[in-house]
C-alpha cells in the first residue's frame, strides 16, 4: 500500500510540473510566432512567456513545435 501511495505521488508531481512548464512559451526579438523551449527554429536569444501573454501580443504559434 505504501509503495502505490508514493508512485501515485510520483507520477502526480511528474505531470505537474510537466503541466507548469507546458504553459510558456518563448519569442524572439524580431519574430512573429511563438515557440516550446528548446524549438529547432529558435536559434537566438529569446523571451519566455506565458501562451495567453503572447497571444495578447499577436504571436502566432509556430507550425515546427506546434506549442
């Protein structure tokens, strides 16, 4: 019993920080789509932000991450 208590811990703090992270997004100076960290088309310095933060501010998501 024990044991399932602490996998169900487990997988719950994995899908919660996966769910934390899911929710910003990058931007760079000079482009108009927004992007996951770590997307191969970002290849300089970037912002991150929140989706609806770039949204508000007419980014576009990217069709390689697919955010």
């Amino acid at each position: 019993m024990r044991r399932l208590v602490c996998a169900l811990l487990a997988v719950l703090l994995v899908v919660g920080v996966a769910a934390a992270s899911s929710n910003y997004v990058v931007i760079t100076a000079k482009g108009k789509k927004y992007h996951v960290e770590g997307c191969r088309t970002v290849k300089k310095a970037y912002q991150k932000l929140t989706v609806d933060e770039a949204k508000k501010k007419g980014y576009k998501p990217c069709k390689v991450c697919n955010p």
